[in-house]
C-alpha cells in the first residue's frame, strides 16, 4: 500500500490496521516499509510468544501495534523531510517505534546509527544502517579478520570466555551457583558422555523475529520438532535439548515454553533425546565441553562453543554464520545432510579455532564498546558516574570517543578501528 503524505491521522492508520489480517503481517509493507514484520515482532513480544495461534486477543493487539507503527511511519517522515537530519542516533532499530525509525531514515537517506547495551559489563553496542542484529550478520570478515592478532589477544580472549561461567565481567547472566560436574549432569539427565552426544542450544522462541533469508527452517520450533525425529532414527547418538534459562529469568519470560511445545508433539521422547529445561542450574558449558557436536539455531553460545573446539552446526541466523568456522545449513536438505555426518569425533582443526577466538575477541571486546562512567543493576537500570559534564570532553573516555568519532566521522564502531565505513 502507498499511503499518501499527510499529516497524522489516528483514524486513517487505524483503518489500515484493520484490514490488514493477522497471517498477512509478516509481508505488509506501507510506502515499501516493513512496517507489518517489525510490529509482529513488537506483539510477539509482548506475548512472549514464538506464535500467536492460541492468543485470542492477538489479532487486536497486532493491530493496535500496526496502526502505531503506521503513526511512526508518518511522524517520522514528516519530521525527517522538515528538519533535514543527517544523521539519527537511537535505540535498538527494531520492533516498534524504533524499526520504523530505521526504516524511514533508510527511505528518506539519513545516516543511523542504533545502539544496544552489550553483555560485558559497562559497554554497549553500536552499529552503522541498521541493528546489531543485522549488522553483525553482514558486516565484512576482513572487520576482523585482519586485525592484529598473538598470543596475548587469544588468552585474553579464552580468559574472559571462562569468566561468562560465572558471569562476573558481564551485565547479564543466568546461573549464579551452576552445576558444572560432569558425573552429577550424567545423573541427573541420563547422558552417557562416554557415547557421542550432540547438544542443541536454543533461544527464546519470540525473541527478535525477523526475517533473514538464510534460515534453513521456518522458525525455530520448526527446527527442533524436526531435529527429534531426525535422532529418533539415530539410536548411536545422544540428543541433548539445552532449553534457554532467559525464557524464564530473562526480562520478559516466555510464556509459550519450549518444554510444552516440545511435550505437545512428542508426549514420550525417544529414549535417546533428553530434555533439559531453562529452570536447570546444569552449566550449558560443562554440557557443551562433553558434546561431539552442537547445534544452534541463533544463539550467541555458537561463538562459545566454536572457541572450546566444539564444532557447531547453524540452522539458523546466528552471528557466526558464514564466519568460517561453523557448518553453516541454508535448506532442511543441507542441515540433515550434515546431520548425516555425525559423529564427528574430532574437534575443529587450528586454524579454524584460531579464526573462532578471533570473532570472539572482535565480538566480546572490539564491539562491545566501553563506557566506564556508567554502571547498572544487571543491565535493568543505568547510573552516570560523572561529577561535572568536562568529563565527557575528549580524551577522557576511549569508548566514548570511539563512538563519537563513528557517529561523526562514519567510522566502524570497533574499538580500536578508525577506518571510514560510508562510501
């Protein structure tokens, strides 16, 4: 639909929402915007759900985030074409308002540059043109491939991955006494981890679902599902089901549990399957160590799992897709053709664990930008540790200037890089 330039109108947006049904949001487009998808992704949220099937309210409340993000599209679009930005500078850069801000600024040429808090403590994430989500994905290997690289970098590096154990250095965590005996993770899920064992790590089912065109599977349930019966067939191997501890101690928990989902379809697992679900305090790494292999569909524990020379297969679009050093599934034929393979037996060779703990340092410590004068509450509430505002004045803070001089001056934001991005 080509929605005509006028100012607001709360009647007209609500009038398109309307008649926009609930199976067609995902594809709706206003004036070639993706408003539909980053409003879905707000009411899935607001769910915490991975679908909407048994919501009965679902269809009014996506349209309710439909007509705010049809008012988004035109406030932002009469403020952009008035005050002429050259840059914009803001939060997040999906759901809604934030997606909608992107994708106006992205129509109309302005510059953007989203943020996000990171993981490690203090620091945050900031990307060029779109969200980390994103960008992370599509940025160029040679970002980090070609930076400078010893000895040093990789303990620093392996240190600080052994520290997320824990959760000492970063602002988000989930376990805080984990259970990291092996023998007693035997015991209590009936792994055998002297017989081969592939781990699957899952997200939480409604987190950031947007489209990414090289997902092997619909959505991740779907994956799961498929992945069971595909182990059903495979007696030799142990599957583990890692569930996601954030999908009930992250901020929003999930109110469609993996756990239902799972016992919905298979009300006996085959014996061979075995299910850890996100209450456990079993340590996902002390699990992984033990695997031959794991799988993932997007969560961030593949770039772990890679640098402890686990070999991690992708059927989703996690951030280490297309890095080098995952095996990375485009279609259900690709993903079971290297399920095919298993077990592997051995870990990833050298070069591709050197190429891990490289992303994983451009990842955890070139990304993730330090700002030292803010503190929080286990990333729930922020406080500026600042006595007078010259504090902020150059050459006081290295992360603030590096993100000054990426905003300014269009300049990757990694730490220690200043080349320019924009051409």
């Amino acid at each position: 639909l080509d929605f005509p330039k006028i100012q607001t109108s709360h009647g007209n947006a609500e009038r398109i929402a309307s008649d926009v049904r609930l199976e067609d949001f995902s594809g709706f487009k206003l004036n070639n915007l993706a408003v539909g998808e980053h409003a879905l992704a707000g009411v899935l949220r607001y769910f915490a759900r991975g679908d909407l099937e048994s919501e009965p309210h679902a269809q009014r409340m996506a349209q309710m985030y439909l007509k705010s993000a049809i008012l988004t599209i035109q406030a932002v679009t009469n403020l952009v074409e008035s005050e002429q930005f050259d840059i914009a500078v803001f939060n997040h850069g999906i759901y809604v308002p934030q997606g909608l801000i992107a994708e106006v600024c992205r129509q109309q040429d302005v510059k953007i540059v989203t943020w996000n808090p990171a993981y490690r403590k203090n620091s945050f994430v900031l990307s060029h043109g779109d969200s980390y989500h994103h960008t992370m994905i599509s940025e160029p290997t040679d970002s980090w491939t070609n930076m400078p690289w010893d000895h040093d970098s990789e303990r620093e590096i392996v240190d600080y991955l052994n520290t997320r154990r824990h959760g000492t250095q970063d602002w988000i965590w989930f376990h805080d006494e984990p259970q990291e005996d092996a023998s007693k993770i035997e015991k209590e899920t009936g792994l055998d981890f002297s017989r081969p064992v592939i781990g699957m790590l899952t997200n939480v089912m409604w987190d950031a679902q947007l489209h990414y065109k090289s997902n092997a599977f619909s959505n991740m349930l779907e994956w799961v599902l498929r992945s069971i019966v595909h182990f059903s067939g495979r007696p030799e191997l142990q599957l583990a089901i890692r569930v996601h501890p954030a999908e009930v101690r992250g901020s929003v928990p999930s109110r469609q549990p993996l756990v239902d989902e799972i016992e919905k379809a298979f009300p006996t697992l085959p014996p061979n399957v075995k299910l850890i679900p996100p209450e456990s305090q079993i340590s996902s790494y002390t699990l992984v160590e033990n695997c031959d292999a794991v799988t993932i569909y997007n969560t961030k524990m593949g770039i772990e799992a890679a640098c402890m020379g686990i070999p991690v297969i992708v059927a989703g679009e996690a951030w280490i897709r297309g890095k080098g050093f995952s095996k990375d599934a485009n279609s259900p034929e690709e993903y079971f053709a290297i399920l095919d393979e298993l077990p592997f037996e051995s870990r990833i060779d050298e070069v591709q664990l050197e190429l891990a703990r490289r992303y994983a340092y451009h990842f955890f410590f070139r990304r993730m930008i330090p700002l030292d004068f803010i503190s929080s509450d286990n990333g729930n509430r922020y406080d500026l540790r600042l006595d007078r505002l010259s504090d902020l004045q150059t050459n006081k803070f290295a992360g603030l200037d590096t993100m000054c001089e990426g905003i300014l001056g269009a300049s990757p934001f990694n730490h220690d890089a200043k080349e320019s991005f924009f051409v």
